[in-house]
C-alpha cells in the first residue's frame, strides 16, 4: 500500500514485528515474547566485506557492491535435464522473457581457500582464510580512526560539522548545462517536513504502468555450502535465463578447476576467486519471472566473513530463502549454536538477521535431499527442529513456507519432484515446489507516494546510461527521465538523463524497482554505494549522529558506552562508536528498565547513540524502512541490530 507521510500510520506497517518498534519487539505468539528462551548466533571470525570489480560493459567502483548487467537468453529449451552437465532443458513453467542480470561486486576480497561438498562428499573441510581479509583491514584501521569515549579523547575527537551547517553554505546548479560547466545558481533547500509531500499522481500511474507483473526481491541465504547458489543456478538455467551455452561454459570451467559440481553455483559465482575457491563472496543479482511475479534475485555469501554482504543484500529483500543442507552432518553444523571458536553456525545467523532487517517472509529450502535419498522422515525432522525456533525469532507461521529440494539435480523447484522416492510423499504432503512457494509470498507495500529515494548501491557507468551513473533500488517515490534529483549526501543537484530496468529504458520507476540511472550534472566520482538520489524539496536526512533502538545477540562482552563498532547501514558500512546509552528497555513493552546505563548485556533492548565518522544518508526506520535499519558489528560478529529512531544532527 503506497503511503504519504501524513497518512503513514506505522503501527500498521507489517514489518513483522507486531507493533511500534517502540513498544518492543513482538509482542504476539510470534514476536520476541520468547526471546529470553532465544540462544542467538554466538562469536563469528573476522570479517571481509570484500569486493571486486568486473563487469562488461559497466565501470568497477571501489565502493560499488553491485553490478548489474544484462545477459540476454539466446533461446528457450527444450526437455528436462538434471544433473552436473546441463543439457537441454525445459522451464516449467515456460520460459519467458529473458533478460539475466549478473551483478558482480566492487572492491576485493580477502583471500581464502575452497571449500564445498560436491555431489558425492557430504564432509565438507574446514574453510580457512589464510590473508587478512578487508573487514581485518578494516578493522585494523578502526582502531586508530575514532578515539575512545573517555573524557581525554572525547575532547580531542574531531567535531563534525552538522550537514545542515553544510547545506546551508552549498550552492548548487539551477540547471545540468549549469553544473555541467560548474556554476552554481541556487541555494540548497531546506529538509521540508515530509507530511508537506504531494505525489505527481500521473507519474506515479506511469511508473505502475511499466509493469506487467508485480515485483518482490528475494535473497538467498545460508550456511556456507548449503548449496544457495547451484540452487539459483539451477534455476535460472530452467526458467531459460541461463543460456545453453553460458552453462556449458561454466559445466567446463568447472571441470578444469577441478569443481564439476559447482557448474550451477558458477552461474552466480563469477568472480575469479568465487571460483577457484567454490565460495561466494559476494551478493550476485539476477532477474528471473514467475507466472505471478518479476523476481529479482540476491544470491547472498555464506560465509561468516561475508556476512556484511549478507546485511547489504538483505537490507533491500522482500522475502527470504534460507537454504539448508538436508545432509546429515551438514544440517547440525549449519544450525549449531557454537562451531568451535568460530561462533554459531550461519543458519542460526542468517535468520536472526534476516528478521531482524525486518524481512518477515521466509522459505525454507530443505537442500540436497538427494543426499538424504529424499527421505521425508529427514525433511520432517530438520522441520521440527526449525520451526519452534523461527518462531521464537519473531517468524508467523503463516510466514514461513518449507521446500524440500535438490537444486544439483533440479528436483522440486519448477515443478513437482519427479524421483520416485521423492515424489511419492511430496505431492501427499501439498508442500509446494520452489516456484510456487515464491509466488504464494506477498510484496510488501511500496512507498511509492512519498519523495523520492533511490538507495545506490553502485557508481556505474555504460555506453546507455553516460559517465555518471548509479545503480540501486528505488525505495521512495517515482523518477523518469526529466526527474531532478538531488544527490546526497555531496547535495549536488542532477537532472536524470535515463532509467533503465534490467538493461532496457523505461518510462518511470517506482519504488520497489531495481534500476539503474543515468545523470547529467553531477561530478561520477561523486556516485557510489551509499550515494541516495532524492527529491530536491524533501531530501533525505544526512547524518552522523543518530538514536537507535538496539537489540543486543549473544555477547561474549557487555556493550559499553564507547564502545567501537563497524556501522551498517544500507549500502555503507563504517567505523562508529556508541556514545551514549540512554535507556535498557523491556522489550516486550518498550517501557525504560533503566536510565543511563553503564553497560548492555546479551540480549537486551537499549536506546543509544551511535556516532559514525563521517555523515551519510539516512532515514528514520519509521519513514523508509530501508533507509533506518542499522547493523552493529565487531570483529566479524554481529552485536546488535536496531532502528533509527531519530536523527541528531538533521
Ligand atoms: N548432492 C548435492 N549437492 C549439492 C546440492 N546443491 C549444492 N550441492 C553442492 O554443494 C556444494 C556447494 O554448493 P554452492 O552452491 O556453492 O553452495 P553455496 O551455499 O552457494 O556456498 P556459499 O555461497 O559459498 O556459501 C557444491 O559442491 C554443490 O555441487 C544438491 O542439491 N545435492
């Protein structure tokens, strides 16, 4: 349901949780009401967000995360195939317009060493990272980049300069031609309150219109290994978005870098290092079509040192499919509450994240049930063993959905299974295969009537859209060619030249549409991941001090005012510190437990303030809901995760 501002009633926002963050997390039989019987995701090892470049046709950015490329499918296929080499193959249902889009990450990764099951292991090694990786880099560099909380270096900490403050001194371009040649006209408006928002109800009805078929974003998540990716390529080969060709290509590299059995994976996994070592590092995006909706897809990392990917990917995902290996052995490691010293398994992780981003629809994908030879009483016992327990996260049953499949041979994902021992029981049971448990989810509401935000999550730039342009989700409003923009947080003024979705340029997006928009009187090196494109009237917040609603996951440590934490925040992750602590809350009610905490234990709700070194872009999780999720992070571990409730220095 698209909402203005003024009429935005956020109780009613279905994000899952059953009320107002305010009152607590849940507060119904499927809410956080349990949380104190939760044991959530203990330690993980350092972290590497790590990202490269590479990509036809578009421009490699440092900080890009994604990017999207359009891959057109040479013909549809005949016959159904299953197994390591793909051969002709029939989408069911039907193939359809076709137009992949692979999105390769931007900056490197570090480094470390294959791992992966194939067909016939079911032991999976240990992975190990042999080089620092960019989260140790990073985290390094955190350490001397924003000084400790204590009165000394509070003193000596750099002050930040409000970006009003900022605002205020800026002159922007009247006009492209104007910025262009680096003129400056106007003075940067004022942040009108968003209430004041009148929505273009043409071009809102022209951006719906471009659509044939609702959208839904979907991220596949899971413990390293459980088989994400060759589930994905499985089935995008099927649905005819992976050509005949591209999967011979990739059958025969596979071969040669001795990993038959991830000629699937490698349809997403691109990258040279994703292949060598048959881990993904990165998101990989695609574009597939179900009879009921245009999907695009979020093929996320598994690994614990790519969890940072894992949150840019979720933070823009409708709906989830967490993908779990049904082998025995496998499944136990995936879900186990510690792995030694490495923390719990990235089952555990993953779906904490998952709904703590505030994504509340999940599939369940019971993986490799080849390797169990489909045996129910398996599927039936991984179920029982999750859904209590999902439950306790904060999932509905009624939002949960559970697929037995095999994405290596392509059973149940399509169509219904076909091996004897599998389909006796799956087509008794009714459970739905992959295709029509995506298409049984539920888009949430677009705010396509509030001003415009465009969270990039890429610079980009190609022979159609020019030298300047990002690539990203509209999460806000609408845009068409035409559009002025103003693009933060640098507040320069742009005017957009071109919107393409999926490689093709349309009339308009709305809100909810991956696109990619070209620009016309902005410096490209100021577009990059992070960069939001809003409207100039109602621009988005920038900010580097902000309150947040935390909930604290299994701290070793307790949170102390001070302490430092890499933020996450869509597509920016940087060094910040908690500066205050307001309040520990119940959090079941949101009622003040106690004031001015010194410390946040393991799970526990708390209003803080966080400061992160530099201003970014940001909203209010009550008004964009993508724009206000923060991830709070150390040393590779997930300490907590909240929502903005109010921006200080806006
Ligand atoms: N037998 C069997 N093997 C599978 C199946 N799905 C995946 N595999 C194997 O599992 C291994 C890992 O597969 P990937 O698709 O790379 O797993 P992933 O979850 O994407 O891995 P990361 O993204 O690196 O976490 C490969 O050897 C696959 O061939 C399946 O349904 N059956």
């Amino acid at each position: 349901m698209p909402r203005h501002a003024s009429s935005y009633n956020y109780e009613d926002y279905d994000d899952g949780y059953d009320d107002d963050y305010g009152d607590g997390y849940d507060e119904g039989p499927s809410g956080y009401e349990d949380y104190d019987d939760y044991t959530p995701p203990a330690r993980t090892q350092p972290a590497a967000a790590g990202r490269a470049a590479s990509n036809k046709g578009k421009q490699p950015s440092v900080m890009a995360q994604f990017i999207s490329q359009p891959q057109q499918a040479k013909k549809k296929k005949k016959g159904k195939s299953k197994g390591d080499i793909p051969a002709q193959d029939t989408a069911k249902p039907p193939a359809r317009t076709v137009e992949a889009v692979k999105l390769q990450p931007s900056t490197s990764a570090g480094a470390g060493a294959s791992t992966g099951a194939g067909v016939e292991a079911t032991a999976i090694p240990p992975f190990t990272f042999d080089t620092p990786s960019p989260d140790d880099q990073v985290i390094a560099a955190q350490s001397g980049a924003l000084p400790r909380a204590d009165k000394r270096s509070a003193a000596a900490a750099p002050a930040f300069v409000p970006i009003q403050q900022k605002m205020k001194s800026l002159q922007v371009a009247a006009g492209p031609k104007q910025a262009e040649a680096g003129q400056s006209a106007a003075a940067c408006p004022p942040r009108k309150p968003l209430e004041q928002y009148q929505a273009d109800d043409a071009l809102v009805a022209l951006a719906a219109g471009q659509h044939d078929k609702a959208s839904i974003h979907l991220v596949v998540v899971g413990h390293v290994d459980a088989g994400k990716s060759t589930l994905m390529g499985r089935l995008l080969h099927a649905l005819g978005k992976v050509d005949q060709k591209a999967a011979h290509k990739n059958a025969k590299e596979a071969q040669a870098v001795g990993k038959p059995s991830f000629a699937w994976a490698f349809a997403l996994d691109e990258r040279p290092e994703e292949r060598e070592r048959g881990v993904t590092v990165d998101v990989a995006l695609a574009h597939f079509d179900t009879p009921k909706y245009r999907v695009t897809l979020m093929d996320a990392p598994g690994h614990r040192d790519f969890v940072p990917s894992m949150i840019t990917g979720t933070s823009q995902a409708d709906v989830a499919v967490l993908v779990v290996d049904a082998s025995v052995g496998e499944f136990e490691a995936g879900f186990a509450e510690t792995q030694g010293t490495a923390g719990c398994g990235q089952t555990r992780e993953h779906a904490q994240l998952v709904r703590s981003l505030g994504v509340d629809q999940l599939i369940v994908a019971v993986n490799k049930m080849d390797m169990v030879d489909y045996s129910q009483e398996r599927f039936e016992e991984i179920r029982t063993i999750m859904a209590p327990w999902l439950k306790k996260l904060g999932f509905k049953e009624a939002g949960v959905q559970w697929v037995p499949v095999s994405g290596q041979l392509g059973e149940n994902l399509w169509a219904a299974a076909e091996a004897p021992a599998f389909s006796q029981w799956a087509a008794a049971t009714g459970l739905p295969h992959l295709v029509e448990a995506i298409d049984a989810t539920h888009p949430p509401p677009r705010l396509t009537g509030m001003p415009l935000r465009l969270m990039a999550t890429e610079g980009t730039k190609s022979f159609t859209l020019g030298q300047a342009a990002v690539g990203g989700k509209v999460v806000g409003g609408v845009l068409r060619a035409g559009t002025r923009v103003l693009v933060a947080p640098v507040m320069e003024l742009a005017t957009v030249k071109v919107v393409e979705m999926a490689g093709a340029a349309v009339a308009a997006a709305q809100a909810g549409d991956t696109v990619d928009v070209g620009l016309v009187g902005v410096d490209p090196l100021h577009l990059r991941a992070g960069t939001v494109l809003c409207d100039p009237e109602f621009p988005v917040a920038v900010a580097s001090r902000f309150e947040v609603r935390i909930m604290t996951l299994d701290l070793r440590i307790p949170l102390l005012r001070g302490h430092q934490v890499m933020v996450h925040l869509h597509a920016e992750s940087l060094p910040g510190r908690l500066v205050i602590l307001k309040a520990t809350l119940n959090p079941k009610t949101g009622e003040v437990l106690k004031e001015r905490p010194r410390c946040v234990a393991a799970r526990q709700a708390a209003l803080a303030v966080v400061e992160i070194e530099r201003p970014i872009c940001c909203e209010r999780f009550a008004d964009y809901r993508m724009l206000g999720q923060v991830t709070l992070r150390d040393a590779g571990t997930t300490l907590a995760v909240g929502i903005i409730t109010a921006l200080e220095d806006v």
